[in-house]
C-alpha cells in the first residue's frame, strides 16, 4: 500500500494554449528594407485548479519591426497542469515558478521558431532563460503581496 504522505510531482499534460501571428503591415512592409529590431517579452501564470493541481503558463510576445512599423507580432502561451503535493510550503513555490515553467519553456520555444518559419520569416530562437533569477525578481517585486492562495501569479 502507497503512502499517502509521499511527495508527489508529476506532469499531467503540456499543451499550447493560445497562439496568434499578427502581420498587419502586409504585404506593402515585405518590400521595405531595413535591419528588422525584434523585442521579445516573456510572462509566468500559475493558478490551482484542484487540490494539488496547477497550471502554469509561459507566455512569449515578439514583435519585430522594419522602420518602426511592426512586420509581425506572435504571441504564444504554453501551458502544463502539474500535480504537486506533499510538498511543505516553502518549496511549493519555487517548484511552480522555476521547475514548472523550465519543463514547458522548451516546447514554447520550439512553436515561436516554427511559427515565425511557417510565416515566411527567419526563426526567432528565444534564447535560454534562468527562471530561477525570474522568480527571485518576481519574488522581490511582489514583496509579499499574493492572490490569497500563496501563488503569485503575472500575466
């Protein structure tokens, strides 16, 4: 018989939960030339969604522009549920928003780069992130402040 108290960690599902590929500029910007600036900006969200099940989202937003009018815009969520319990409080957290996001973080990566070929773009490679150092940031900037469920949770 399994011990019920044993600490649990498990992957339920990694999924794709939203993607968008804006080219609003098109076709006219195609024939611009111009060395194309890319900003890429990445969210974390972690919300319970049962007794000791999460899900946890990476988000990426690039936006790449050729003379300050944007040449494409992808947006891509990648989710995952996780079933975590048994975990004493203190490491909850740091599960959630560092391992969590750094096993789903390869599969958004792997769809931004896919997107922007299937687009007729170069790929964009988002490049390795420390989740650990986001998550102490986050940790500072939140400065205790939580949505009552000790899950800090950003767009």
């Amino acid at each position: 018989m399994a011990d019920d108290n044993n600490p649990v960690f498990q992957i339920q599902r990694v999924y794709l939960k939203d993607l968008s590929l804006e080219q609003p500029n098109s076709p006219q910007i195609l024939l611009e030339q111009g060395q194309p600036q890319v900003e890429i900006n990445l969210g974390l969200g972690a919300a319970p969604i049962g007794d000791g099940v999460y899900e946890v989202t990476v988000t990426a937003t690039v936006t790449t522009k050729v003379n300050d009018k944007v040449l494409f815009l992808v947006e891509a969520k990648q989710g995952g549920i996780f079933e975590i319990r048994n975990i004493p409080e203190d490491q909850l957290q740091p599960i959630i928003g560092i391992a969590c996001p750094g096993i789903i973080y390869p599969y958004l990566r792997a769809i931004v780069s896919d997107v922007c070929t299937r687009a007729g773009f170069p790929p964009v490679l988002l490049s390795e992130v420390n989740f650990q150092a986001m998550f102490e940031a986050q940790q500072a900037q939140a400065a205790g402040q939580t949505n009552g469920s000790g899950i800090i949770t950003s767009a």
